[in-house]
C-alpha cells in the first residue's frame, strides 16, 4: 500500500469518465428497478404474461443487486480509479497496488468474468500480476491513450514490442481506425 507523496506534484489522476457514469448507472439501477416493477407485475396475475414477468423478475433481480454491490465503491464523487506517476521513475498506483514502469513485462484492459467490470491486469517482470478494477468507468480506447502517452515512453524495450503488436491486433481498434500519438520522449 502506498501513498503520494507532496513531491509528486507531476501525479496525473485517472478518474471515470462522466458519460460512462451515466452509463453504469442507468444500467444497474435501471436493470433494479426494471426487476422490481417486473415482479409487481407480475405477482397481481392481471396479464396473460404474469408468469413470465414474474420468472424474468426473480431472475434478473439477484444479478443486478449482485452488480450493484461491486459498483458501489466507485459511486463516491471524485472517485479516483488510479494515479500515474509519470517520468523515467515514473509509476502507477492504486489505493492498494503500485507497479514501477520499468517492471512492467505485459499490460492487458480485460473484462473480469465475476463482476463484469474491466481491469487493467499488469504482468512483472519478477512474475507477480497486478489488477487495477476500473468498474467500467475507463472507456477502452482512453486506457489505451493514457497508456500510450504516459507509460509507454518509458517501458523496456521488449515491453514495447508487445504493447505495439497488441495494439496492432487489437480489433476493436482496427475498426475504429484508431491512431497512436508520437511516442517520442522530450
């Protein structure tokens, strides 16, 4: 566990993305209220289809209240997902992990099979794997900005070669003719 520092000035805070709020919102809490109106319908028997109502209710509701229990963390105003300490030294840190750039091996943003929620998932080069949950508050395609900019100029050399050949792959990219920033360093 670590903190800032005064002396990290530089710190460049990744917080979610406002639009991606609303998004997160409308669909747990919407998916709740959604079940809970299912089943009062359902349980008054006044439709044709007051059975599959209530069946579609019972079994929505405990996913949703199951999402919305993971989400409740990142529902606090300013919520800070991760800091990025940037420079030769530079790092990433959370409220419990922290990863040095140059120990960085491989990086990956995946979808957590659990929860459902994306997370950056860093791979060391002393073998240990670390997770930043971003509760899908961090579009795609700004995780991959923010790296490029800040992390990337400073990764070893091999690290490079597989973040290039993953952002080449990468399809979601390729349909979005997504272009890389100059990533020379100053």
């Amino acid at each position: 566990m670590s903190s800032l520092t005064s002396s990290d000035k530089d710190a460049i805070k990744i917080k979610g993305n406002f639009v991606m709020y609303i998004w997160m919102f409308l669909f747990i809490f919407g998916g709740l209220i959604a079940c809970v109106v299912l089943i009062q319908n359902g349980l008054k028997f006044e439709s044709n289809y007051a059975l599959i109502y209530l069946g579609g209710g019972l079994i929505f509701f405990p996913f949703f209240l199951y999402e919305a229990i993971w989400a409740l963390p990142s529902l606090a105003p300013g919520k800070v997902l991760f800091t990025i300490i940037p420079g030769e030294k530079g790092k990433i840190v959370s409220k419990k992990r922290e990863v040095q750039f140059s120990n960085i091996k491989n990086i990956d943003y995946k979808r957590n099979p659990i929860n459902l929620f994306n997370e950056i998932h860093i791979e060391t080069f002393d073998n240990k794997r670390i997770k930043f949950i971003t509760y899908n508050l961090l579009h795609e395609v700004n995780f991959y900005d923010i790296f490029d900019e800040h992390v990337y100029p400073h990764l070893e050399e091999n690290a490079k070669k597989v973040w290039d050949r993953k952002i080449t792959n990468d399809q979601l990219l390729k349909s979005m003719e997504y272009e890389r920033r100059n990533h020379d360093i100053d």
